[in-house]
C-alpha cells in the first residue's frame, strides 16, 4: 500500500536529489521553468492502431482540430505519432510516417503551436523538424545521435526516453535491478553526453519508456513499477535536466474508468516532481496540477 510511510522512506534515503538545480529553458516564445509545476503535453495519434481511441485522428484536418483544441485546454506542446508502440500494431516505415506527420505539423505549427514529433527514425525526424516541429520525442536508441544533430541544428529541444532495445518496437525485456533509479541515471548520463556532445541545449528526460516492456505481463508488478519510477523521479534531478512522463493506464484496476487513470499516474508524477506531462485527457490532468498546487499555495484557486 502507497502510503506517507512509504514516501518517507523514498526521502530519507535519496532525499539530498530534490532540491538539485535543473535547467530551465525557453522554446518557441515559452519558459519551460522547473519546479514552478509541471507543463502539459498534449496527444495525437496518427494511427489507427493506437488503443486510446480519443486521442486517434485519421485525417490531417481531424489533427488539426484536436492539437488546436488541446493548446486551448492547456497543452504547452502537442506531440504527434504516426506509429503505435502496441505489439501488434503495423510498422511505419519512413514514407508512411512522413505522409501522415508533416502535413499536421505544417498546419499546427503555423497556427503558432508547439509541435513534438514522436519518433526513433532520423529521416523522419528531419523532414519534421524540417516542417516546424520544435521537439524531437526520441523514442530508441539507434540513430539518436544523428537525430541529436539535427535538433541541435534546428535549435530545438529533445526528449530521450529510456529504452533498452534499439526502439520502442523492438525492446528485450526489461531488467530490472534492485536499485532501477541508479540503473536510470546511469543510463540517461550517457545519453546526456552523447546529446550535449551534439549541441542541443534543450532537454527532457523520460525514463517511463520502460512502462511498455513486453515481459512486466503480471498487472500488480506492472503498476508497482511504474509507481515507483514516477515517485523516484526527482532523483534524476542531479542530472540538471527536467524530466517527462507519458502517464499510463492500468484497466486492471480502472476497468470503465480507465480515462480517469491518468489523473491517478499525474499525482505520483508531480510527488516525483516531473516537469512535463503527457497526458491524452489534458483537462483532467490541468485538473490535478492546479489543486495540487493549492497545497502550499503556489496554485490558483
């Protein structure tokens, strides 16, 4: 069971990472600010493959639609996918992805929007970037210092995600250690230099790319796990870097409600201090930031 106990524990044994100085920086006419509570990231998909069927657009104009109507619900970024991570979904090659994302992002970009492309295929990222994309959502390992480069020289921001396979579509399993946090900060310090080495100067870190590994089959050691990195967050904070989360879903517990599972993952997030939240539901998680800001004042009312 979650409770202060357990949270109390978590700090006094890795309690000196919390007030560790993270970046912050400015993107597209926006401060991205850490520790001033978290920004919020939007969702669309492009595939018909794509479970969380609200967030599913089949055509650029419907994309359009929904990215201009997650800005005003509160999204900073709206981030873009033409490939579902699902294991049966189809693989989109570099054509196929660049079909569907570049006329969404030259739309949504002109329309002043901060736009992310979700994607482990250089080619792909350079025609976004090429096409307005201000952030690299860098979801493998291979071609990402190539895709480092071409942030770095588009000026933009990248976020690396922990994977453990060359991509999110092809993923051993996960091997988890009896410290996973200092398996993460190890791991993201590689990439760290690897990025900074390029050039780039804007950088999230998300180290819930984990949460898909095919082999965390049993539901209670799946959330288990994704509660614990979302609460061991802020221990990546001596990195210097601000961290992303895609939060997840469990319909396990959830069962009818699993679009309110989302708003659940977002306060173990914000324990952890996550700075950005990609949220598919971006009203109910704005929702949760804003009263949990109320706490200490910080908050609207």
């Amino acid at each position: 069971m979650l409770d202060l106990g357990t949270l109390k524990a978590l700090i006094d044994r890795h309690g000196g990472a919390l007030d560790a100085p993270v970046r912050s920086f400015e993107l597209g006419g926006k401060r991205f600010a850490a520790g001033t509570g978290p920004d919020l990231m939007g969702v669309i998909n492009l595939s018909a493959d794509s479970w969380y069927r609200e967030s599913v657009c089949l055509s650029t104009e419907q994309a359009v639609r929904r990215g201009l109507r997650l800005a005003a619900e509160g999204a900073a970024i709206v981030d873009v996918g033409a490939e579902s991570t699902l294991p049966h979904a189809g693989i989109v090659d570099d054509e196929g992805q660049r079909a569907a994302l570049l006329p969404v992002i030259r739309e949504l970009s002109s329309a002043g929007l901060l736009v992310s492309a979700e994607t482990y295929r250089p080619e792909v990222a350079r025609a976004c970037l090429g096409a307005g994309a201000r952030v690299v959502n860098i979801t493998g390992d291979e071609g990402a210092g190539e895709i480092f480069r071409m942030v770095a020289d588009h000026d933009a921001a990248a976020i690396i995600c922990f994977v453990q396979g060359g991509n999110v579509r092809r993923v051993g399993d996960l091997r988890l250690a009896a410290d996973h946090g200092a398996v993460l900060r190890e791991y993201f310090g590689r990439r760290i230099e690897l990025a900074e080495g390029a050039g780039v100067r804007r950088i999230w870190l998300d180290p819930g790319m984990g949460f898909y590994y095919r082999n965390l089959k049993d539901s209670a050691e799946r959330v288990r796990y994704q509660m614990r990195t979302f609460l061991e967050t802020f221990r990546l904070r001596e990195l210097g870097w601000p961290t992303c989360h895609a939060l997840p879903h469990a319909f396990e517990y959830f069962e009818d409600e699993v679009r309110s599972a989302e708003a659940f993952f977002a306060v173990l997030a914000i324990l952890g201090k996550t700075d950005l939240l990609r949220t598919h539901e971006v009203t109910k998680v704005r929702g949760v930031a804003r009263a949990m800001g109320c706490f200490g004042g910080e908050g609207e009312g």
